[in-house]
C-alpha cells in the first residue's frame, strides 16, 4: 500500500436507529460488530441495544438501523457485519439453545432489498472470559456423548446495496491493491484470529480484522460506517487504510476512550489525519 492520503474521521455520539444526520449514499462500506444480545454487561443506558429483553424486539432494533444503512451506502456498498450467535445454557434458560442470530440478520437485510454474499467463517481464538460467557459450559461432561459442541465461529455477514457496482478511479485503484499474499490470504471463507481483549470494553473485536475488511472492500479515499462503534476499532482501522470513517457510539464512556485512543494512534501515522467529535443526543427511543 502506498502513502496514505489526508484523511477525515467523525465520532459521533448517537443512536445508530436514527443516522438522519447522514446523507443519502453518502457511505462506501459499513463494518460493524452489532451488541451481543443479553450476553455482556454494557453500561447502563436505557437506549443500549445489548439489554433489551425480549429477542425480537432486538431484531426490530437491529433492522432500523440496517435500514439506515441501506440508505447511506452508495450502490454497490456492502454492510460487512461480524456477529456470534446466541448461547443459552441449561443454567441460565433451562436448557440449552442457540438462537440463530447470524441467519436472522441474512433474513432481515434480505427482506429490507440488500443482496446476500458469501459469509467468512471467523474461527475465533478466544479469551477465557469470552468462553465462559458464551459457550464453555454447553461442553457438558468431559469426555461423554451427548456434549454440545464448543461455540468458537463468528460471522462475517457481506450484505451488498444492489443498484449497480463500484467505479473508483484508476489512482483509487492503484492506491488500494493488495499484494498476492495479502489477496490468497484474504479471500478465503475461513479466517483463524486471536480475538481482542475485553478489558475495556465487553465485546471488541480485533484492529487486524477491522483492518483486513476495509482494505478488501473499499478503496483510498472512500468513507466507512460503524453505526456500533466502541472503542473506535474500525475507525483506527479506517485510519491505518488511507480511509475516511464515520462511527455511530451511544454510551459516552466509549466515546472517551475511543477519544483517547485515536489520539495516540493518530500521532504514530505519517499522514493528515483531522479527527472530529460530535453529538447527536438526544437519541431515539426504543
């Protein structure tokens, strides 16, 4: 990859339901891990997606904002989404149950005009803590039959805007190639990475992967959404890519912490980095 071009970067802290402040395909790609349903503790706001309750209403909340990103995303864009299914232990819901949350998602982006691709299996190298939380206990009785098997895959869902096809220009091109090794590594249906650490915040994933989805799927210059946006992973991504990033956070402590990280990533990279934050709150209910 060649020298990264001037590049802008939005905080915004706000509701992913309601991105109004956004123009219409004003965005080139999204990629976006969404909140783990019941399963982490996340702070405690009433307009976090990761407490509400009951399943379905998680689905509704999940498509309002699929449905923004639809109408932000140029033609041709794709929502790049890494999600886990659900595990419910016999302990904790009277028996065990994987709610299919992956294939739920496939469903709703569907019926909403996006167009299914190929998913990437994330064979996912866990820490202990991620284990216990969501599947370790489904292993039952060492070395008996009737186990259950270990929930150790994340999905990389691709959902594509249809409408036409991206059309960048010939120095976008040659700013974004891949090398071969970069490319036979890449595109490939199986990914084996160490996840990232929970330490300050309950659902992260790591920078490599962030990193390796923007420069697959978009070009120099192009912008990227995270409407769930942490710690500001897919931004310090964006940033290390030579693109623009917008990302969408609710809870104010995360805000601060990605306000502090970007900081300290920005000083480590040769390029024009202008990072911007800004508030959108009040944010829509549930």
């Amino acid at each position: 990859m060649t020298s990264l071009p001037p590049t802008t970067h939005r905080i915004v802290h706000g509701d992913a339901r309601d991105m109004t402040f956004l123009p219409d395909e004003s965005v080139h790609l999204v990629v976006t891990s969404p909140p783990y349903w019941t399963l982490k503790e996340y702070e405690p706001n009433p307009d976090q997606l990761g407490h509400v309750s009951e399943y379905e209403d998680f689905l509704d909340c999940l498509n309002r904002v699929w449905k923004e990103c639809l109408r932000v995303l140029v033609p041709g864009g794709r929502v790049v989404c890494v999600v886990g299914d659900v595990c419910l232990s016999r302990k904790k819901n009277g028996r065990h149950v994987v709610v299919p949350l992956h294939a739920d998602i496939c469903v709703m982006c569907r019926k909403l005009g996006f167009d299914n691709l190929n998913p990437i299996l994330w064979h996912k190298i866990a820490n202990a803590n991620y284990e216990v939380s969501n599947g370790s206990s489904f292993l039952g009785k060492p070395y008996e039959p009737n186990a259950i098997i270990k929930n150790d895959i994340e999905f990389i869902l691709m959902q594509r805007k249809p409408g036409g096809y991206r059309k960048p220009t010939e120095s976008q091109r040659e700013r974004s190639k891949l090398t071969k090794a970069e490319f036979d590594e890449w595109f490939r249906q199986i990914w084996t990475l160490t996840g990232a650490s929970t330490r300050q915040h309950p659902a992260p994933f790591p920078t490599e992967l962030a990193y390796r989805l923007i420069r697959m799927f978009s070009f120099s210059g192009d912008t990227v959404l995270d409407p769930f946006s942490g710690t500001g992973t897919t931004t310090a991504a964006a940033m290390r890519c030579g693109r623009n990033s917008i990302g969408i956070e609710i809870e104010e402590k995360y805000v601060e912490l990605t306000r502090r990280r970007l900081s300290e990533e920005k000083t480590s990279l040769f390029s024009e980095i202008d990072l911007q934050f800004e508030s959108v709150l009040p944010a829509c209910n549930t």
